[in-house]
C-alpha cells in the first residue's frame, strides 16, 4: 500500500514538473501542451500559429496575435534621429501579413485596398497607396535602432558606465541580443534620458532586431509580453531603475520613399498660410506700386503746364 501511494505521489509530482516545463516564457498568451511540448498563439478565427519558445517571438506574429485579441475584446496590454533618413513608427499596429518563418511581407494592406511598403520591422517606409498601385519588391533590411529611454525618478545619481553595462546585460539576458550590438550609449542625467545604438552590419539577417525593441516597448509602454509579467527593470548600482517612456527610431539600409503626402495636416495648414501670407504681401506691393505710378503719371502733365505758362 506505501509503494502505491509513493507511485501515485510520483506520478503528481512528474505530471506537474511536466506542466510547469511546457510553457512560453516568451509569450503569456501562449497555449502549450503535448509531449514533446509544443506552444501556439492564436491570430485568427481557428487559426493558430505555432511558436519556437526558446527564442523571442517574431514581432510579425506578435502584431497578429494582438489584432486578434483586440477584435475579440480581449486584454491586449501586455536623443533624436540618429540620421536623416531614421523614422518612427506613426502608424501604431496593424493586422500584418506574416511568411513562414514570422518575418514581414514587404506590401501590407491591413486587410484594405489602401497597402504601404514596410522595412523588416514592419513599419511603413513609403506613402500609401491603392492596392493595385503600390509595388514592394524587396523587404529592406532595419539594420540600426535607436532606443530613447527615459527613467523615473532616482534617489542617487546614476554612473553613465554603469548603466550601459546594465542596459547590455539585459539585452542579452532578456532580450536574447548580444551586447556586442550595442554600438554607443549616451546618458543625459538633467534629462533622465539614455540613448542606445543597436547596430548590426548592413547585410546581416542572421539577427532580427525588431523583436528585441517591439518587447521592449511593450516592457515601458504597456506590459511585459513575456510569462509572468516580470518587468523591465535593470540594477545600476544597487538601484532598480524604472522606466516612463521610450522613442524608437530606425534605420534601414535603403532611405525610406516618403513623399509630401506624409506630412501633417498641421504642417501643410501652416505651408498654406505662409504662400498665402507671400501672396498677398506680393499683391500689396504690386497695387501700391501702381497706385504710385498712376499718381506719378497724373503730375507729370500738371507740371509740364506749369513749366510752359512761366515760359511764356
């Protein structure tokens, strides 16, 4: 009898060390199970798309599990541009189309008529345009992100090299991305404001960038993607830092095709009034200017009479 209770104690604790080994760390709204354990997310009606947990999920099917969940009413809260053709992401999250291995398809139509060409980060990188119109040839590689991070409130100063280590520490050990990636860090201590470069070499897809900074923002702008909820919080010295806010610029290998399309309705309200105002300034000068000449024209006669009458 004490070997059978034994065994079924045996049995409990295997099923539960099981169950405790089958998850997503990587994915909260994961669903895993089977032996050998396989995780999946779903994207769509029925549809569910299988992951690889040992590794950061691919930020294309991360958009689409958070479209999904935000179609159905579930909870989806989960130092400038480093050069001139670096952009943000304006557009916020879209229901992408994703191939196989989870990176983006160049053309993205958010199940529209309206489609736009995107970087391998997914975000748009030409104007908008009809579906038939618009022409992706190639997926231009994101080969440099600038992280903007902006810490709360801390009751010592911090080390700027301190940080940096800190900051390269939890690249690799949360993000899964090798320090060696970050190229150059600044720290702006009146500002709470630290700038990373995260670089690799043009010509490199062996590294997905795209999915260290999408988990990232996610981290300071929402809540953690990963199981758990752990949050972003990296030791400097001594201190857990904590952050508000974070800016995300990217750089591709090819400079974006946005034209003036793109521009506000702000700015192209304030372009119209400048030519407008240049208009009219062009206009007051050309109607005093004839008024002036027409004054001008009308003494002259007047003056010639008198020149005449004092002659004779």
């Amino acid at each position: 009898m004490k070997s059978l209770v034994l065994l079924a104690l045996w049995l409990c604790a295997f099923v539960v060390g099981a169950w405790a080994q089958c998850q997503c760390p990587y994915l909260k709204w994961a669903t895993c199970d089977g032996t050998p354990c396989q995780c999946s997310v779903s994207v769509g009606n029925g549809e569910k798309q299988v992951l690889n947990c040992s590794t950061l999920v691919p930020k294309c099917f991360l958009m689409k599990a958070e479209m999904y969940r935000a179609r159905k009413g579930l909870s989806t809260r989960t130092g400038g541009k480093p050069t001139e053709h670096a952009f943000v992401d304006n557009d916020g999250i879209y229901d992408p189309e994703c191939e196989i291995d989870g990176r983006f398809k160049a053309k993205q139509c958010n199940n529209t008529n309206e489609c736009w060409c995107v970087n391998s980060a997914g975000v748009r990188r030409t104007d908008k345009g009809d579906k038939d119109g618009i022409s992706c040839s190639e997926l231009v590689e994101t080969h440099w992100i600038r992280l903007e991070l902006k810490h709360k409130e801390t009751q010592a100063k911090l080390d700027a090299t301190q940080l940096k280590a800190a900051l390269g520490a939890a690249m690799e050990s949360r993000y899964n991305l090798s320090a060696s990636y970050m190229n150059n860090s600044e720290y702006d201590p009146q500002a709470r404001v630290v700038v990373v470069d995260v670089v690799k070499p043009v010509g490199n897809r062996n590294v997905d960038l795209s999915r260290m900074a999408y988990y990232m923002e996610k981290d300071v702008k929402v809540l953690p993607l990963f199981e758990g909820e752990k949050k972003f919080q990296p030791t400097v010295g001594g201190q857990q830092l904590d952050f508000e806010n974070i800016v995300v610029y990217y750089v591709d290998e090819k400079p974006p095709t946005f034209t003036m399309k793109r521009l506000t309705g702000g700015i192209i309200a304030v372009i119209v009034v400048v030519v407008l105002a240049v208009v009219a300034g062009l206009l007051i000068l050309f109607f005093a200017r004839r008024r002036e000449r027409a004054r001008y024209e009308k003494t002259q006669p007047r003056e010639m009479d008198e020149m005449q009458q004092s002659l004779s």
